[in-house]
C-alpha cells in the first residue's frame, strides 16, 4: 500500500536530490582542514581530569553519550519513517545523527551557563568514539531504513573508508591537539583561546562562503527542507534535555547535555557526502548535501538562541548528578 509523504505539503523532496551544490574538490579540501583545525583547537584543552568525572560522577556521562549516539539516531529513525522524505533527504538525516556533537557545543554551553566540564567531556568523548560510532550508526539505521521504506533506493557504504575519512578529520587532529595540550601545558595556555576562536571564525566563514556560492539554490529550495531540518534539530535539543530530566539528572546538565545533542558536527557529514570513496558522484544526492548544509547553519542559531533563553534563567548547580 502506497501513502503519500507528509512533507509533501512543502513540495517535492526528490527535485533535491538532482542538484548540485557548488563544492568543487579544493572547496571539500577547505572544509576539511577547518574542520580538522577545529577538532584540533578543542583538543588542546581536554585534559586527563576531564575524564575523571567519568568516574567521579558518570552519570550524565553515560546519559549525554546515549543520548548522542542511541537516542537521536532510533528517534531520527522514528522521524523518517513517519515523514517519509525522499531517499537522500532521509539518509542526510540519518547521516546527521549519526555523526559526534560539534565543537560549537562548548562555546554554546559557555554562553549559556552550563557545565563546561561536563561539555567538555562530552565532546571528548563522542569524538572519540565517532571513529566507531558514526560509520556504524550510519550503516545500522540506514540499512534497517532500507529494509522498511517503499521509498528507499538502498544505498550502500564503505564503513572502513567511512572510519578512515573520520579518523583523518577528527582522530589525528584530535590526537595532535591532546598531545600539544599536555606536553606544552603554558605554550597551550597562551594559545588556546586565540585557537579556538580563529578556528570557530573559520569555520563560520567556510559556511558563509558556502552559502553564499550557492544562495540562489538556497533560495530556490530552502522552503523545502526548512522546517524539517527545525523539526529534526528541535528534537534533538528536546530529547537531550528531557532524557536526563526524567532519569533525575540536575537542570545543569540537563541543558548541557541537551547542548551536546542538538548541536551536530554536520561539517563532517558533509565532508562524507562530498568523499567519492564513501558516495560515488553518480549517485544524486543533493538532498542529503542540503540537510547537511541547511543543519550546520540552522543548529547555531537555534543553540544560541536557547542559549541567551538559558543565560537569564540562571540556577545554582545541585551536587548531585
């Protein structure tokens, strides 16, 4: 039996997937340099102490992470088959969701008073964890997604040259950016701001120009994918916060943790779509590129947003969870 997609009401999703964005291969080398640059920045200031609250007090943690990497993905899952989108649409969603919270999360959660330590190892740690956790939440959801939808075109991976593109953007630099942290703790000191703020400036510049090389398609199809990708990241940000809430997690890291799972790092979602080794160029994936593109400005604005919301409500952090 066949039903017609709900986002039909916004017109229809496959004109998408037959467009093509203007990311030539020295604009994919770009973005992967900032994003590798940004991960790098983070990294300096991720400490060993960090991760002792893993074990000083892992429960919100353990919570963040599943929050991350179990609950939106089976909730994004959820969506599409309810929605119901074109093939690329849903699996840029699926893509999204699977990929580690951005790096914007720390500043993010700055902004709005919440844990920073809390944040912090969170963002350590679901990188880290992306190397495994992205491939595979890609490949699990998008083949269950293939197996149920009549709309579905399956298409296939390379979980081991997913893992190497992920491990090259975010491992190396990662690790570099640790390893400077430690060994050279007042270099890093005298740095790490100047770091951070140059690599979030560049990142937000690449979108900007992005956007700007493709603002006439933007305008063209921007109706289509809007209020589903608003939809989408609103669910995140909604899960994040009531998951913990009703696990008895303080209202501190309930919006930290909330910060963590709506904030995506889309940068690397859009450096797999744009990598002919993962998703061949014959293949029409316009759809999946505008989720992406669309997610990586709209999370922003929607994080500081709830961040100036959270800032005025200040509260005093309770000791417990």
């Amino acid at each position: 039996m066949q039903f017609t997609p709900l986002l039909s009401l916004f017109g229809n999703l496959e004109q998408l997937d037959a467009v093509q964005l203007n990311f030539n291969q020295g604009s994919v080398n770009i973005m992967n340099v900032a994003i590798a640059f940004i991960m790098f920045g983070v990294a300096l200031s991720i400490k060993p102490e960090h991760f002792k609250t893993l074990v000083l007090n892992p429960k919100p943690v353990i919570l963040g992470v599943i929050s991350q990497y179990v609950l939106l993905p089976a909730l994004t899952f959820l969506l599409v088959m309810i929605i119901r989108p074109s093939t690329a649409v849903a699996m840029g969603m699926i893509l999204v969701a699977a990929c580690p919270g951005g790096n914007v999360s720390n500043l993010i959660s700055s902004i709005s008073k919440s844990n920073i330590t809390l944040s912090v190892s969170l963002t350590a740690l679901t990188t880290v964890m992306s190397l495994f956790m992205t491939p595979f939440n890609f490949a699990f959801w998008g083949s269950l997604y293939a197996k149920h939808s009549p709309l579905l075109v399956p298409i296939t991976i390379d979980p081991v040259e997913m893992f190497r593109t992920v491990f090259l953007i975010l491992g190396i630099p990662v690790i570099l950016g640790m390893f400077v942290g430690m060994k050279f703790p007042k270099f890093t000191k005298r740095i790490d701001k100047t770091v951070q703020t140059v690599s979030i400036l560049f990142f937000v510049g690449f979108i900007v120009a992005a956007l700007a090389g493709n603002f006439s398609l933007f305008l063209r199809y921007i109706h289509l994918i809007f209020f589903l990708v608003l939809l989408h990241n609103g669910l995140a940000y909604v899960s994040g916060y009531y998951f913990p809430k009703s696990l008895k997690v303080n209202e501190i890291n309930c919006r930290t943790i909330s910060i963590e799972t709506g904030i995506q790092n889309s940068g690397l979602g859009l450096a797999l779509i744009f990598n002919p080794r993962i998703f061949p160029p014959e293949l029409e994936l316009g759809g999946m590129a505008f989720i992406a593109a669309w997610w990586g400005i709209w999370h922003i604005i929607a994080g500081l947003m709830l961040a100036f919301y959270w800032r005025r409500r200040v509260i005093s952090p309770l000791p417990t969870s």
